[in-house]
C-alpha cells in the first residue's frame, strides 16, 4: 500500500503543479493582451460592428423578417376563438381570443372591436383572460432572453 500512497500523493501533486501553471499561462497572456496599444482599439471597432440590441423584449417581437409569421398566428387565433365561440365552448374561445390580444400591435383597438362584437358575458371572460395571458407571455419573453444570453 505506500506504493499506491506515495503514487497518489505524485498524481496530486502533478494536477496541482498543471493547475498552477495553466493559471499562470492564462495570467500572463491576458496581462499582456491587456498591455497591447491596439488591444482597446480592436475591442471598440468589433462592439462597434455588432448590430445593436433592441432596447426593449416587445420590440423584438414585432422584427419585420417574423412580422408574417405573427400575423398568419394571430388571425389563426382569432379564428380559432371564433370558432370555438360558435360552437358554444365560451371559455376556449375567450382562451383563443386572449392569445390574439397578447400578440396584436394594437391591443386597445382590438380590445375595443371585441366589446362591440362579442356577447357581454364572453367579454368579460376575455378581459378575466388577459392578465394570466399578458403574465404567461411575459415569463415566455424572459425565458427566450435567458436562452439568447446562454447561447451568446
């Protein structure tokens, strides 16, 4: 057993002896990329030549190259809701309705067309919808963030 002893105490001291000097390597080449001249130079023009980031979750949302897609989502869920309205399933079809409200541009104008077109007691279940939705959506938009910033 002290050869299997004395043998563990030479691979330990081996990793600790490659530790130490991979982190001496590491310090010593960022000390001198930190010296370099043309190091803050080169840093600035490559944070210069990234597209800038939208300012806002929501504006992101609403980029041109997907605006087709949204669009084509949101009429299927106005259809949806519509249909399910007419088949009597209120609360699938205020579900649907709601899924629309959350992902239209203009959820005031189609809030405003819904009270006028739908019966009052649907309306209600609508307007009942739409925090749970607007939080659903909100927590979905922070989870895309979080996947976005690990994969960068």
């Amino acid at each position: 057993m002290p050869c299997a002893r004395s043998l563990l105490g030479l691979l330990a001291a081996l990793a600790a002896c490659g530790a130490a000097a991979f982190l001496g390597y590491c310090v010593y080449f960022d000390w001198r990329r930190r010296g370099d001249p043309a190091f803050k130079r080169r840093l600035r023009d490559k944070r210069r030549a990234q597209p800038p980031k939208a300012a806002a979750p929501g504006a992101q949302l609403w980029d041109p190259a997907r605006n087709e897609k949204l669009q084509e989502l949101f009429l299927q869920e106005v259809r949806m809701g519509e249909l399910c309205l007419s088949r009597g399933e209120h609360s699938m079809g205020a579900e649907h309705l709601s899924n629309a409200i959350s992902m239209s541009g203009q959820p005031r104008e189609l809030l405003k067309v819904f009270k006028r077109t739908l019966p009052p007691k649907v309306f209600e279940m609508l307007l009942h919808k739409i925090p749970l939705i607007c939080q659903q959506f909100e927590a979905d938009m922070n989870e895309q963030e979080c996947l976005e910033d690990d994969t960068d």
